[in-house]
C-alpha cells in the first residue's frame, strides 16, 4: 500500500481499479437470478436492424424501435455485457441539463441557493453557496441497464454479449463483421459512445476523457450528520466536474478523477491508479469527518466529449448507418431521447423528434491525430491543474490557465 491510498484510506479492491465490475453492476448482475443468457454471435444472420452497442443508447433505440414496429428484426451486438459500459458504470445523475442551456431563458429551473440553504441539503466547509435544479433523478445505472437488456428481450430482440464488431460495411444491406459470424441488415445503429474514437465516420466528432468514481464502505449515520437525507445529486462549478451522491444503503459515491485522452480506449480508462487517488482527494476535501470511513472501490469508464458539450444524433453516408454520441459525461437522461431520435430515423418518420437541433447537426470538428488526443490530454491536465490550485487557494499557473482557454477560444466548448 502506497503512502498515498494509506493517507487517502483508500482500502480492498479500490486499490485495483479495473480488477472487477463497478459495485453498480456486480450488484445489478447479483440480482439477476434467473437471467437470460446472450451468447456471442456464431454464424451468419439476418436482420432489419443491427446495433453495435448495448448500452443505454443502443438498449433505448431497441426499445423505441420494438415500441412502434413491434415486428422488426432488431439484434443488439456487444462486445462485453449489455451495461458493462459506462452505462454500468457512472454517476447516476440524471438531468434536465438547465445548467447547460440556461441562455434559452428558464430562471426557475435553475435557482441560487445561499450558503445556508446548501448546508442544510448536505454541510460541507469547503460548499460557500449553489444553485439547485429542481427536476432530476438519481438513478442504479447498471439496473436501468440490465432492466432495458431484459425488456427488450422480452420484446423479441435478440443480443449477442461477448461479440465485437470489428468492421462494419455499409452496403446497404450493411453488414457487420464479428470474430465468428455477420450480421446483415437493411439498418445498422453505430451505440458506441467513446468507443466511437475508432470509428473512421466519428472520431473526429469527439475526444474520449476518462472519470473515476470512488466509493465509501456504508456509513449512513455519517450521512446524516451532514445532513443529506435529501437524496440530492450534487456536482461542483469546476471545469474538471466533481459529482456525489449517497447510495441506498448509506455510501457516497464520489466522481471527477481523470484526465487521460487516447485514440482508442484502453486500459487508462479503467485502470488508472492515479485517477483514483484524484478522485479520493476531492473525497476527503470536501468531507473530512469522513476521514474514517474507507474508500472501498472505486471504477472508471470513458466519456465521449463533443466539440458543443452536447450530443449529436444522425444519418451518415450512404443513409442506412445512424448515430449517436457526444453525451460528454451527461447521457444517463438523454439516452432516452437519443434512443427514440434514432428509432424515428431508422423507420424513416419525420416527428418532433427527429427535427431537434441536435439531429444531422453540423459541428466543428477535433483535428486529426496525433493533434487531437495529444492536445485533449494537455488540456484536460491544465484544466485540473487550474481548478485545483482555484480550489486551495493558490493563483493558477498562467500557463495552465491559457492552455485551459485555449479550446473555448477555438471555438470548442471543453475549457473554462
Ligand atoms: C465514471 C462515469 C460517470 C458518469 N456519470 C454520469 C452521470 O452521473 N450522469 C450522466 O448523465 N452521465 C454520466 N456518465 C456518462 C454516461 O455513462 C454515458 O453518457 C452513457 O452511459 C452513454 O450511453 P451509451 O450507450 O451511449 O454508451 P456505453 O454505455 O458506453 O455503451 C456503448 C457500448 O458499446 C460497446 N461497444 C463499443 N464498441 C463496440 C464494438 N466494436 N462492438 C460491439 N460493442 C461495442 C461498449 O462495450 C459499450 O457497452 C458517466 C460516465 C462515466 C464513465
């Protein structure tokens, strides 16, 4: 045990981060009794629709799909488990994102809170005063998961888990390659969140940045004594988010570690120690009278960042392969519009839905590579390096803080 986890109680299985599921999954996965098995794809299938993904956003497209075409063929093709994704693996938080689009004008989803109205929904001495959005949800990521796997089964949608798509052709029909068997179809759905980092048709579209969430042993009389019964879902103004929420059972879960950028997604998206070790620092920062309660595990997973901070969803070339990505660390609540966008574009329906600005938006593209991964690192680094020294109290380097501007003055909406 190094001198840092001893100082940062940082215990058991967190000291491996990446060894086992996230405590969302591995808890969903033990609920599951009499589970229907999805067994990877062998053979050569057909079907109307294929999605390469099961996470939310694959998983809602099925749903949507089933929903108003109940007789399609649809097949769901992941390379891990349906949920084993950042969709199993992340905060919880789901929003209405009034943060995020406050200039279309809605004052009251978005109302400031006073030092003392903060205290009382959860007392910390490093909170001074907030804003609090009303509407919003926590939610056990890997249940929605693996709930969605097993309604959409249900609904006659077949999964294959433990299958990687390494190739798809367009076609039409497209096809999609796996280790040991195709899948035709007159559509195909690219759901792969970061993943789509090696896609050739999205990778300039997004960087993919690492979070790390640690958690603490159960500890609810703890919770109480600050006060945060309330359930709330609470994040920091940093530009590096930091975002907590208490479990069920009397945990806080304590997310913003990271700040590794790669052009495929790879083991520092999972197994970083030093996110970790970030993550546990902003922990016991902001609540010291938990400096007794351990850390006991702690997971992280990639996030999709897009050029707007927000998701896009579409049609590319040539009109049969559909989209969605971009969520930037904020999908658990639009995966759900995403997936009924996506179902409407695939059945060809012109609805409320698929006018969004958001849907075949035109935008700013990320350089190519080596620019794009080497300088999403070197600012996700100067961004945390700004907010951290903001935080304790000492002037950020100047350097720093220009290499943290510098995307916003590109026209990138990823720094401060
Ligand atoms: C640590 C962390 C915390 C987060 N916290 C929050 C939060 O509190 N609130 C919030 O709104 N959002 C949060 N997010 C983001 C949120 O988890 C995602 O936006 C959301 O899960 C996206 O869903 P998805 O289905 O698009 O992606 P994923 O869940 O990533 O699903 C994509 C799936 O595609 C599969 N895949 C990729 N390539 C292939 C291939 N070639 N063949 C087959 N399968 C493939 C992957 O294995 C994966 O399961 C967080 C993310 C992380 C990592």
């Amino acid at each position: 045990m190094t001198a840092a986890t001893t100082a940062l109680n940082l215990t058991g299985k967190a000291l491996t981060p990446g060894a086992q599921r996230s405590w969302w999954l591995r808890e969903a996965l033990a609920a599951e009794k009499d589970g229907l098995a999805c067994p990877p794809l062998t053979g050569d299938i057909k079907a109307d629709v294929v999605i390469v993904g099961g996470g939310f956003t694959g998983l809602w497209t099925a749903y949507h799909l089933t929903q108003t075409k109940p007789d399609l063929k649809v097949v769901v093709l992941e390379q891990d488990i349906c949920g084993g994704g950042p969709s199993g693996r992340n905060g919880g938080f789901a929003s209405g994102w009034w943060d995020e689009l406050r200039e279309i004008g809605a004052p009251e989803e978005l109302r400031a809170l006073t030092r003392e109205e903060v205290e009382a929904r959860c007392a910390s001495p490093a909170f001074r005063s907030g804003a609090f959005m009303k509407d919003g949800a926590s939610v056990q990521p890997a249940f929605l998961a693996r709930g969605l796997r097993r309604v959409v089964m249900e609904r006659g949608v077949t999964i294959h888990e433990g299958t990687p798509v390494t190739s798809l052709n367009a076609g039409p029909p497209a096809v999609a390659i796996t280790p040991n068997g195709t899948v035709r179809a007159t559509r195909a759905v690219l759901a792969v969140n970061a993943w789509g980092v090696g896609w050739p048709q999205l990778r300039r579209r997004l960087v993919a940045w690492s979070s790390y969430i640690v958690l603490t042993a159960p500890a609810p009389e703890k919770v109480a004594e600050i006060g945060w019964t309330g359930g709330e879902l609470i994040t920091d103004f940093r530009t590096s988010v930091r975002y907590f929420r208490t479990t069920r059972d009397g945990r806080i879960a304590f997310g913003g570690g990271g700040g590794r950028a790669s052009s495929r997604i790879d083991d520092s998206f999972t197994h970083d120690m030093r996110a970790v070790e970030e993550a546990a620092e902003g922990f016991r920062r902001l609540f010291p009278s938990f400096s007794e309660v351990p850390l006991e595990d702690a997971w992280g997973g990639p996030i999709d960042v897009s050029s707007t901070h927000l998701p896009t969803f579409g049609t590319l070339e040539p009109g049969n392969l559909f989209y969605a990505l971009g969520y930037t660390g904020n999908g658990v609540a639009p995966t759900h519009l995403a997936g009924k966008v996506i179902a409407d574009l695939v059945t060809g329906s012109d609805t409320d839905s698929t006018r969004l600005p958001m849907v075949n938006r035109k935008a700013r593209l990320f350089p190519p590579e080596p620019l794009r991964s080497i300088g999403a690192a070197v600012v996700r680094r100067a961004i945390i390096a700004k907010d951290t020294a903001e935080e304790t109290g000492r002037r950020p380097n100047a350097v720093m803080s220009a290499i943290a501007r510098m995307p916003r003055r590109m026209g990138y909406l990823l720094g401060p």
